[in-house]
C-alpha cells in the first residue's frame, strides 16, 4: 500500500490519506490523537491501516476518486 500522503483535523478527528497509486483520498472519522499518532510512529503504514483501522471499523468515505487509472 503506497500513501502519498496523510493529514489530520485534531478538532474533527478526521484522517486524511492518500494513496499514491489511485490518486484516492479518504476521509476517516472520529480517530483518536493517539492512534493517528501510533499511526504516524508505524513502521510500515499500509500495515497499520490493515491491522488497526479495520478491526475497529472506521467510518470513512471516499473524498476525491483519483484520475490514475485501476489495474
């Protein structure tokens, strides 16, 4: 999982990623500081995305569909 980048909204507990493959950005809700920042400290953050954020069934949405095209 390649991401070109992350943001998060402290007020909003929203996470921001990119990917850099599709050129998608979603939006993920109500995401604690401290796991945005164990998310920021991963090694590898595909990995965490996996193993943390969809376990605990984040609510996201797909805010910008990437013009790259899909495999």
């Amino acid at each position: 999982m390649s991401i070109a980048s992350i943001g998060y909204l402290l007020p909003k507990r929203e996470l921001e990623i990119e990917f850099r493959d599709s050129g998608d950005v979603y939006c993920y809700f109500d995401v604690p500081e401290e796991i945005f920042a164990a998310f920021m400290a991963a090694e590898s953050k595909g990995t965490y995305l996996n193993q943390v954020f969809k376990p605990r069934k984040d609510r996201y949405v797909l805010i910008l569909e990437g013009k790259k095209p899909r495999p």
